[in-house]
C-alpha cells in the first residue's frame, strides 16, 4: 500500500511563488510495515512549513520504484520488516539513490544492528519510535542539514553493544567454544554435543572447562546469561 503527494496548477504570479516555496520544502518518504505507524508520524508532520511526503508504503519491496518516480531527499525506514528487513532496504537505496539520506526507525535500538545499518548502508540517524514530536524534528532538520542524529537510548545501546563485543574478543573464545556453547543452550549433553560435533567426550569436557573459564561463570545457567548478553546465541 502507498501513495504519492502532488502540487495542483499554478495559475498567477502569486500561485508561483506558492509553488515555489512549496518546492523548497524537503521531501520525506516513509517505508513501515505497520499503517498506524505511517498514519502517526504524517499527523506529526500534517501542515509543516518545512517538510512533505513524496510518498508512504507498508511494503519495503516498493521503495526503489517509488523513489524512481517520486524523489525524496530523506527515507525515514523501519528496521524490523519482513519483507525486506531495513538495512538490506538502506544498503540497496544507497547504492542507487546515494544522495538519499537516510533515518533508520525502530522500537529498540539494538546495538549491533545500528552499528551493521552504520557501516553498510551509511545511514544519518537512528531513533525509536517512542520519540515525540519535537526530537522527530530535531533529527529530521539535523539530517536535512547534512548531519547525523542518534536518539539517546540508541546511543546508550551502541555503547553497551561496542563494550560487549571487546569483552568478547578479550575473551577469546574460539569458533568450536561458540558451537558448544550454543548446543550447551540447547540443553545438549556432552554425549550429544560429542555426535553433533564429531569429536569425542573427552574434548567436549575440555572445552567446557576452557569455556567456564574464559568466560568466568560457574554454572550453566550464568554460561547462558552470558552468551545471550554478548550476543553469541
């Protein structure tokens, strides 16, 4: 579902300036799964003097033809869309539109995404969809400026995300302890994890050893807790 906004005739010299100023206004498009979404932030935007819709979609698979026909100069785009998920959408918009800017929407900003959506589609900010009106602008004029714009809580959990991935690698744990550890959450016994893995018993014990050590918990459970937190499963 979408649609596209249009100027109507000009028809005097003071209908042109009109248009005009019209034209200056920056263009948004907006791409989310969810109409109340799309219905939400065009209420927020209703009668801005700066800002217009060249056109809003629930189906992200619609995005480049629409961007073909109906030029935007900023893509506001959730992140969470199962058809075509928001940062293959900003990758594959940046290669061919690469003037679109980009403003990545979402209900968490989960660390790891941000940082994948940052460095493959290049994206000038990332809020949550929790935001009022006010910080919704504060990012689209920071954008529109040629800025970036990262929502606090985003921040924050880019920050969480960056010292969890140097734990991590501090830890060193190897490709072989993060299979094990995966099955280890899948309730595996050694026995199963040694068939899985087509090593034997006795190596099973060693990496689990090597693996309660490296990452200093003491039981299954905390093993767990710990590979959910540093994103391993």
């Amino acid at each position: 579902m979408y649609f596209t906004t249009t100027e109507g005739p000009v028809k005097d010299g003071a209908a042109t300036i009109t248009k005009n100023m019209k034209q200056e206004k920056i263009t948004l498009a907006l791409v989310d799964d969810h109409q109340i979404v799309i219905d939400g932030l065009m209420s927020l935007l209703k009668g801005n003097d700066k800002y217009r819709f060249a056109f809003a979609t629930t189906d992200a698979t619609e995005v480049l033809a629409l961007l073909q026909k109906n030029p935007a100069d900023i893509l506001l785009t959730d992140v969470m869309m199962p058809l075509l998920p928001g940062n293959k959408l900003a990758r594959q918009v940046k290669e061919q539109f690469p003037d679109v800017k980009i403003l990545a929407l979402s209900m968490s900003g989960q660390g790891d995404l941000v940082n994948e959506m940052i460095e493959d589609a290049d994206i000038s900010g990332y809020v949550l969809k929790n935001i009022g009106k006010q910080e919704l602008l504060k990012a689209l004029d920071k954008i529109a400026g040629g800025g970036i714009y990262f929502s606090e809580e985003v921040l924050g959990e880019m920050q969480r995300s960056n010292q969890r991935k140097k734990q991590t690698d501090e830890v060193h744990l190897t490709d072989r302890e993060v299979e094990i550890i995966r099955l280890i959450e899948k309730e595996y016994n050694n026995k199963q994890i040694a068939e899985t893995l087509f090593i034997s018993e006795r190596t099973v014990e060693t990496h689990r050893k090597n693996i309660f050590r490296k990452t200093a918990t003491g039981s299954i459970i905390g093993l767990v807790k710990y590979a959910y937190e540093h994103k391993l499963i």
